[in-house]
C-alpha cells in the first residue's frame, strides 16, 4: 500500500480492525498488561511488536522500504484510534519513536538496515548518552571526546542521568569531534554500542527510591564509523531532530502510579479521589480539579496542532510548549491529590496506594521537569524562538571551543 495505490478510510479502518481482531485477543492483552517492564520488553511485547511492525501498522507514515504504508497523517490517525480502542500497543511509532525517528531521518543506509527492525520491535534497548556533569542544561559544552581511528572513533568522557543504560544495548551519543571550532559546530552523534569493555554503568539513587538513572563512564570505547548519524561535527542539528522528539514524548505522557492503578492518569481519577474522601462538595477543590483538567485536556490540544505541522525527521520549538505544560499538569496534579486526601497523604506503603499514588506522582512530577531539557530552558527556547524575544548574551560564541573558560 503506498500514496501511489490510495485507500480508502473505509476500507483501512475495516482492515486495521479485522487484523486487531484476529491478532488482538483477550488472552494476550491480560498477558502484556501483566508483563510490562520500563526499560526492555518481556519476551510476549516483543513477540506481538514484531507482528505489528511486520503487518505495517507501527509507523504507516514512513515509506514503505521501512515498514511503513505510505500513509498520510490523518489514515495514519485512523489506524492509532483503532489500536487505542482495544488498548493496543505498537502503533504510532512514527511519531513516538525518538530514536527510529532520528535512525530514519540521519542515519546511514545500512545502519537504518541493521538497527531500524529491531528497535521498532523492541529488540534493541536503547539510551540517551547526552548530560554530563559540566554539560547538562547547556548541553553544547560537552567534552566527552570521540576521536577518529580508521574505520572507528575512539570516545573518552564521562555521561550522567542517563535512564536504562544498564540494560541498554546503544545509546545515541553526542561526543565533541572538533575543538578547534565554536562549541556547536564541533559536536557529532553516534549510536554507541553499550555492552563493551570500555563502559562502566552506574546506577543512581533517586528521591522516589528508584535508580533508573545512572552515571555513565566511558574509557577508550570503540564506536565504528558507520555508527555516525549525519557527517562529522554536524551533530548538534541531528540532536536538536532527537530532542523534538523527546520533548514530543515527554509532553504526551508520564509514568504512572507506583501502586498500578489503572487510573493514574485517566481525568475522572481526581474525581473519584474527591468523591472517596468526601470533599468533592468543596468548591475550592472543584475550581482545582477542573483547572488540572483543563491543563491537561489543552495540551493535549496544542501537541497535537504541532504534530499534525511536522513532518518526519524535522524539529519544531513548539514542542516545548507541550514539554513545559506536561511538568505543569504533573506537578499541579500531585498537589491536588495532596488537597484531597488531607493528613492521608502523610501514608506510605502499598496498603494506602492512593497516598502512595499521591507521594510518588508529586516526586516523580520532577523528572519531567528536569528530563529533557529543564523547564528553564523550555521557557528560553518557546521565548526566543515561538516568541522571537531576544537572544540571552552567550560569552562563549564564536570562541573555539578548547579556548572557552570553565569554573
């Protein structure tokens, strides 16, 4: 199927139905919704993954060579909403998938082949390799080194915050291969392999009690050449490609509850909360629950508008007005269940999920703050870019980078 053999809506929603009903079963939904894992697949998600990318349902607007249909955004929509009506996982990829995104847009022809089945399929685990300890909200002051031998870069430095890199088989890698240049310019991207002698993976403690970040050492690690995305110290435009991507993700969605209440996130929890707890008459908690859905229902608005404007492989600074407004609705969301329950949210444990719903959501609400871009500077690039407010002075522009000062 292609733009060249145009189907009808009709004729795709009945065939998108008919499959889901085949394919779809009550048995393997119990099974997947028992099985989920955060950072790799269980063997049955990655099992029904492979089936979705192979009937081309994973990411219909992406051309047909890569799994996709050819498809435009709205037929692509139609076979998303059948997916969401049955809880389906696996469509939609060619909008959430960063990094077959950015594999697809500036990779190389033979490591899209290689890589782009599996990752799509969830047989590839994958991280990002971006913040270090000196570079984390200006992220164009990174001195991890990749340095050219051969056929191969050699990278040292050192990486941090990086989510699911023990069990991550390539990380998208920004390493300075140029420092005789302005910062920017000097910069490429690689996927890196993980699982060599050269990379030690250290596990953080979080304020939630978990540990899915971690520091990240890299000591003589070896990255072929074909594993470059883009050319040579043209990094920083296949970064900012990767980051709309992110931030796409990021302002969709976040984590659930730690107790697995099916409801985390649905809008009639806070409802039901108010109800339970018998302070759903308060007209101030009213006037709170109704803004927080409201926030919520206006993102999800404004990301699609951006969406539907992008086209694969570009960026849009919009997408940070969706990132901002998720760690809005997150943090306003954790205080609100707060309200409700009152002195219960002093609770903690598993036989008091709804505080320990409460708790965890209102700690957690700080990754998406933090991840991918602070809302500092989320608020710099919607002000200087959707805005066109003048630029902060950067000292350092125009430098090269081995001349600028650090503290």
């Amino acid at each position: 199927m292609s733009s060249e053999n145009p189907v009808s809506d009709d004729v795709l929603r009945d065939e998108v139905r008919e499959w889901l009903a085949k394919n779809w079963t009550t048995e393997r939904a119990e099974t997947l919704r028992g099985n989920q894992m955060i950072w790799s697949a269980s063997a049955e998600m990655k099992d029904w993954l492979g089936e979705v990318v192979e009937a081309r349902w994973a990411v219909p607007r992406w051309p047909t060579e890569w799994f996709g249909r050819d498809l435009k955004d709205a037929q692509a929509k139609i076979i998303f909403r059948e997916f969401a009506k049955v809880r389906a996982p696996g469509a939609g990829q060619d909008r959430s998938s960063m990094w077959g995104n950015t594999l697809l847009a500036r990779g190389t022809e033979a490591l899209k082949a290689e890589l782009i089945g599996p990752i799509l399929k969830s047989d590839v685990n994958m991280c990002l390799l971006y913040s270090e300890p000196g570079a984390g909200s200006d992220l164009a002051g990174i001195r991890t080194r990749a340095d050219r031998d051969g056929d191969h870069f050699v990278v040292n430095g050192q990486k941090v915050w990086t989510s699911g890199a023990a069990t991550a088989d390539y990380g998208m890698l920004i390493a300075r291969t140029d420092w005789d240049v302005p910062k920017h310019a000097g910069i490429s991207f690689f996927f890196c392999p993980m699982k060599q002698p050269g990379i030690e993976v250290r596990p953080l403690r979080q304020i939630t009690d978990e540990s899915h970040f971690n520091e990240v050492f890299i000591t003589d690690a070896i990255v072929p050449a074909d594993n470059l995305l883009g050319d040579a110290n043209t990094g920083w435009r296949v970064l900012q490609t990767a980051l709309a991507y992110e931030r796409s993700i990021l302002g969709d969605a976040a984590r659930g509850a730690r107790s697995g209440a099916k409801e985390a996130h649905n809008e009639e929890v806070l409802i039901s909360l108010a109800r339970e707890a018998g302070v759903l008459a308060d007209p101030a908690l009213r006037q709170d629950i109704a803004q927080a859905i409201a926030y919520k229902r206006l993102n999800a608005l404004n990301n699609a508008r951006v969406k539907a404007d992008m086209k694969q492989g570009t960026t849009s600074s919009a997408m940070s007005l969706g990132k901002l407004a998720m760690s809005r609705v997150l943090h306003e969301e954790g205080r609100v269940r707060t309200a409700i329950l009152g002195a219960q949210s002093l609770l903690e444990g598993s036989d008091y999920p709804r505080a320990e719903d409460a708790n965890f959501l209102t700690l957690n609400a700080y990754f998406t703050s933090i991840g991918g871009g602070t809302d500092q500077i989320q608020r710099n690039i919607i002000g200087e870019r959707v805005l066109g407010l003048p630029k902060e002075p950067e000292v350092d522009t125009g430098i090269p980078f081995r001349d600028v000062r650090t503290s």
